[in-house]
C-alpha cells in the first residue's frame, strides 16, 4: 500500500514530542542476537540508529558477538569446553574474541553505520580503560566481571557528534583482556553515561506472563514487581540475568530500559517514537 504524503506528514507530527524528549539525551542501545546475524535486520537497525542520531540523540551501540566467536572457534580448530553451560575462555580464546568483537564486527558496523549516513567510530572496552575487570569465576578463565567504568572517553566522542560502537571487551591492571556479557556491560555503561534509556534486543517480545501466549506481554514494570515476578518463576532460564540488567541499569540511575524484540524491523524506532511501543518498559 502507498503511503501519501498527508500520511507522511502525520506520523512526523506523531514523533515529534518524542524527538524533542530524546534530544541531547543519551540512548544505549544493546545489540545482538538473530538481528545481528540477518543482513535485513542489519540494516534496519542501523537505519534507526542514524535516525535517531539525525533527530538529536546521543546514540551509543554496544555489541557483542557470541555466534561469531564461536565459529571463529571452530575454523581455527579450537575444542571448546564448557562449565556449567558456559564457555571456558583461555587466553587464547580470550585473543580470538578481541579478534572477532574488536576487529570484525566492530568495523562491520562502523562502516554500516556511515553507508547509512550516520558517522560512527569504533571502540572496544579495552580503549581508554572503558571497562575495567577481574575474573569473574576461576573456572570460565578469561571471562570478566566488570569492576569499574570510566565513560569520559565515550562522553568526548559523543560530544563530538560521533556515534560510538563498543564491543565488550574489558581490561585489568596487568593488561589481561576479557570477554564481558553484552547485557551486563551495556547496563553498567548506560548508568556510568547517566542515560535517559536503556534499549535491550533481544529475541523476544519482552517478558509475558505465560512464555507461551505473546498476548500476555507486560508493557510497563517497576523494579519491585520484576523481582515479584521472578520469585514467582515467571521469569526463568535465560531471560533472568536479562532482567537482572535491566534492574541493575534502572538502581544506576538510568530513568528508562526497554527489553524489545530485535528480529521485528525498525523495533528501535517504534519502542522510541510511539505511545505503544512494542516491548517490556522498566521504570524505578
């Protein structure tokens, strides 16, 4: 169906008090799952984040890169082992994850980003100390637990009017290198940036009531009916560490955290721009 140009002009006046509650305001957005891996939703997403970026937010993308690792893994003819579900990462794998994040995609997204007509620069949480860790248990090795933040290097480049892209990675003193959960370094960052949201993809809708009937989505939640809703099992499996990320970025101070489906097109800016939104809103 045409779109008319009376239309256009509607859904332009739709947004704009949303434009104008985003502007100058900082936006985290964290990216990964199926829509990092399908070349269409690719490309949506970095639409809506030039976009977004054009109409005055101060837009920051985090990435991670699980599925890529682990074939890079694969081609290099590395066993991987596994503790309790999770990947043990030696320093080796440690390297091979900078590789990937650092390298690969990371560059992939800069350059998507400034086809679209958005001007980005690439960083890791190893840049400018960003993320600082330790180990977060003896058996998993190279995987980090972040200790502290310093956000100043991200603030410059925003002020600059770039769109910084950060893979997680962190550092400690000794110059080791670790690979760091997307949710949780994305969540501590947007609390170091005293961010006005916090825009979670995911795979699913957001959190329903019963996983199985996707009528039963919980448009808005506080922090204290999140936790209700995890001692009554609602929440299991793993979207709990999810929203332990979306509580955990609300308690440092970022006034609102989205837990959206990345595999919908233009899921950014419909959860941004809209009264309904399409996800899961946090709020204090």
């Amino acid at each position: 169906m045409e779109i008319t140009n009376a239309q256009r002009a509607e859904v332009l006046v739709h947004a704009l008090p949303y434009i104008e509650r985003y502007n100058g305001k900082v936006v985290v957005i964290k990216y990964g799952g199926n829509a990092m891996l399908s070349d269409e939703l690719k490309d949506s997403v970095m639409g809506d984040i030039v976009l977004l970026s054009l109409v005055g937010a101060k837009v920051v993308l985090v990435h991670g890169g699980g599925p890529e690792i682990t074939e890079m893994i694969n081609i290099m003819g590395k066993e991987t082992k596994f503790v309790d579900g999770l990947r043990v990462t030696d320093a080796e794998t440690a390297q091979i994850a900078q590789m990937v994040l650092a390298g690969k995609i990371n560059k992939n997204l800069v350059n998507l980003i400034n086809k679209k007509g958005g001007t980005a620069i690439g960083l890791c949480g190893i840049d400018g100390r960003i993320f600082e860790a330790e180990v977060k248990d003896e058996r998993l090795g190279y995987v980090g637990n972040i200790t502290n933040v310093n956000a100043q290097l991200v603030m410059d480049v925003l002020e600059k009017g770039y769109i910084p892209i950060i893979s997680t990675l962190g550092c400690d003193k000794n110059g080791n290198t670790y690979n760091i959960n997307a949710d949780t370094a994305a969540a501590k960052l947007a609390g170091a940036l005293d961010a006005e949201s916090l825009i979670s993809m995911t795979d699913i809708s957001g959190i329903l009531r019963d996983k199985n009937d996707p009528s039963t989505l919980i448009s808005k939640i506080t922090t204290k009916e999140a936790y209700e809703i995890m001692a009554e099992k609602i929440i299991d499996g793993g979207m709990i560490p999810k929203v332990n990320c979306c509580i955990d970025a609300i308690n440092c101070g970022v006034k609102k955290v989205f837990i959206i489906d990345g595999t919908i097109p233009h899921a950014v800016l419909i959860e941004t721009l809209t009264d309904e939104g399409i996800g899961t809103m946090f709020v204090k």
